[in-house]
C-alpha cells in the first residue's frame, strides 16, 4: 500500500501503518511539554502498526524492516510506501522476534514459524525443524567471526556451519543444548546473541549468560553476580507481567533458581538482551535485575537507583557513538559512558510509548527509531 506523504507541521507528525489508506495526523508542537531529564527532539514521526508489539527494526539504506507481532512491514522513507509480509504471502507465522541482514539477505526469525530468508525474486526460504532448527520459536541470529551462522531459539541454539550457504545441508547443523553441554549452556530458551570479533559468541538465556569460545561453554548466573539483588529493586517493580504466573514452566523454573517467594515480575537470571561494548565487555538487560555489566572478570549493575527508568530491560543498542540506548518498560536511557550520568526519555520527548523493544539508529539522518507497542517512533536531532 502506499502512504500518503507525511506533512510536518510544527515538526511533529503521525503517520499510520495499518489496514486502509495511511493519512498523517499532525500534532502542534506546542502540545508536547518539555521534560528536565533532556530536551525535546527537532521533531519526531509516529508510524502506527495497531495492536501490535514491534520486537525488531532493520534498516536496510532507505528501507526500514519493521518486525511486529502481526507480520513484518517493509517500510520506504524515500516513497513513502509499505508492505505487510506476514502467513498470508511469504512467511509460515506472523510473530516477529528478529529482523537482520545475513550475508546480504534479509532474515526474519519467527514466532512459531522458524526462520525465513529473503531471495532475490521476492520469494522466502524458510528453515525450520525438519531442516535442522532446534525450534520453529526463533528469537535472534547472528554470524560469528569466523562466518558461522548461529539462531536462538526456545529449544537450544543452533550453529550452522559455514553460513548462510550451508542452510541447505543437513550436516552442517549442530544444536547445542543444556544437556548435550553438559550444562555449559544453562538453560534452552536463548534470546538473544551477541558475537564478539574474538570469536566468542554471547548468548542471553532465561537462565543467565552464557559464552562459547573454540568449543567450550562458561556461564554465569545471579549467585555470580548476574543482575540486582531482589531486596534492592523489589520497591520500585512496576511492570507486573510475571511469567511464572501464567506458565507452570516458568513458576517451577523460579521455584529451581531460589525465587519462590518472589511473587512480582522479578528473575535476574532471565537475560533478555545483550550488547557489546568496545572493550569486549558485555552489557545484559535483566527481567527485572536491571542493566549489568560484564568485564570479564567483575559485574557492575544499574538499577533505578542510579537513574534507569525501569529495572526491566527489554532492548540493547550501541551507536555509532559507541552510546548504548537502554529500552525499559517505563522509558529510554541514553549511557553515554560507563562513568556518565544516564539520559533519560519519554512520551513526553516523542517516543510512541515508554514501554520500549527495539531499538535502532541511522547515523546519516541523525535518528533513531525506538519500537513500542502499538507503534514506532521515529526522533531526529535528539541530543
């Protein structure tokens, strides 16, 4: 479908991505109220994608890849047109975990459906379980350096061998699990990777960090030092989506960990995103355990004590600044160096919701593209 082209009055626009003809909805900039945790962008876009989560954002040059629980939209800033991919012409399943570039192709990893690459004549190859994927559920995947293609999923991690051009031999699929590493692997539910230029491949578990190097597994857990202690953030818990709650999985694996007694939405052994940093340390965002930090040998942790907005960290981002973008369920946090102090940011700055998954910036328009649910917001000159 194509949109119409968004009109920018006051430097603030709406713009909706849904079933129908798209029209932009403008807002005074008057009507925004500045905030003391950091000033207002130039102007910012919002890209409506109804009742939907967006999980990943891609950009491809003018082409922004949007992965929402509904399909993936690709999306042209320059013509301003979009199409939905999703069960009806391309995809086996409409959840979107993972949207990326692979060896030149456009990969989606879904809910349920497995992992799907883009071909040159608009058609998708799918992998999934008969092909060697540890699970249809594919949260993230990444190649390594020495150009092997690994993909997280709730059934163990896969590394491919090879890359992308071996996807269509069966032998050059290994699934590396908790039991078949002998525990190195802690737990089978992998959410995100993280591969560093030493050949070390991070990997965010429910049941903590983990590293493979050369083919030996190390990890590390709360007791390690993994995330806040439950006594420090257990006052300042507000986002109340507790798995255990409503899975017999998740109640008895918080039960396995030592939570038992905690009835909130807290387990810092739950790592639900990484990013690297430019020493080859790594960050961890935690459910509810807040945003911990790896040198390799020492774990530092920022909670809202030390300004983060929320304790659960749901998105990772480094820029070409090499600032790491912190998405929580109660805002946006800008690091702009492990001593500096956090920036924080809102609705109120012209994101589309507080509650943040995805994150990305693109350097050459000075923007960042910040996913919530229900929308997208686009913000450029943010300082």
């Amino acid at each position: 479908m194509k949109s119409n082209q968004v009109a920018w009055v006051g430097g603030v626009a709406m713009l909706a991505l849904g079933a129908g003809v798209l029209s932009p909805v403008t807002v005074p900039a008057a009507q925004a109220q500045e905030s003391e945790a950091a000033p207002l962008p130039a102007q910012f876009t919002h890209f409506r994608v109804g009742q939907r989560n967006v999980k990943a954002i891609h950009q491809d040059g003018h082409i922004m890849w949007v992965g929402t629980s509904g399909g993936v939209i690709r999306y042209d800033s320059h013509a301003e047109d979009y199409e939905l991919i999703d069960n009806r012409n391309g995809l086996l399943a409409n959840g979107i975990f993972y949207v990326g570039e692979l060896e030149g192709r456009i990969a989606v990893g879904t809910y349920g459906g497995g992992i799907s690459l883009l071909a040159e004549d608009g058609s998708w190859d799918t992998y999934n379980v008969p092909d060697g994927l540890g699970d249809a559920f594919v949260y993230d995947a990444a190649l390594d350096s020495q150009g092997d293609l690994w993909i997280a999923t709730w059934s163990g991690i896969n590394r491919v061998r090879g890359g992308v051009e071996s996807l269509d031999q069966p032998e050059q699929w290994d699934l590396y699990t908790v039991a078949n590493s002998d525990g190195g692997l802690p737990n089978d539910w992998v959410y995100a990777l993280a591969p560093a230029e030493d050949g070390t491949v991070w990997m965010a578990t429910e049941g903590g960090l983990a590293a493979w190097r050369d083919g030996e597994w190390e990890s590390w857990k709360h007791e390690d030092g993994l995330g806040a202690p439950y006594a420090l953030v257990r006052d300042a818990i507000t986002f109340m989506d507790d798995p255990a709650q409503v899975s017999d999985h998740h109640s008895r694996q918080k039960d396995e960990m030592g939570f038992a007694e905690v009835d909130v939405a807290y387990n810092a052994n739950y790592v639900v995103a990484l990013e690297l940093d430019a020493e080859g340390g790594v960050w961890t965002g935690t459910w509810g355990g807040g945003l911990s930090h790896f040198d390799g040998e020492q774990w530092t942790t920022l909670t809202t004590h030390d300004g983060l907005p929320s304790n659960h960290v749901f998105a990772l981002h480094r820029d070409s600044e090499d600032r790491l973008w912190i998405g929580t369920s109660d805002g946006l946090a800008r690091l702009d160096g492990k001593d500096a102090a956090l920036k924080l940011f809102t609705t109120e700055h012209g994101l589309f919701s507080d509650l943040v998954f995805s994150i990305t910036t693109v350097p050459d328009q000075d923007a960042l593209w910040v996913g919530s649910y229900g929308g997208i917001a686009r913000l450029v000159g943010l300082q």
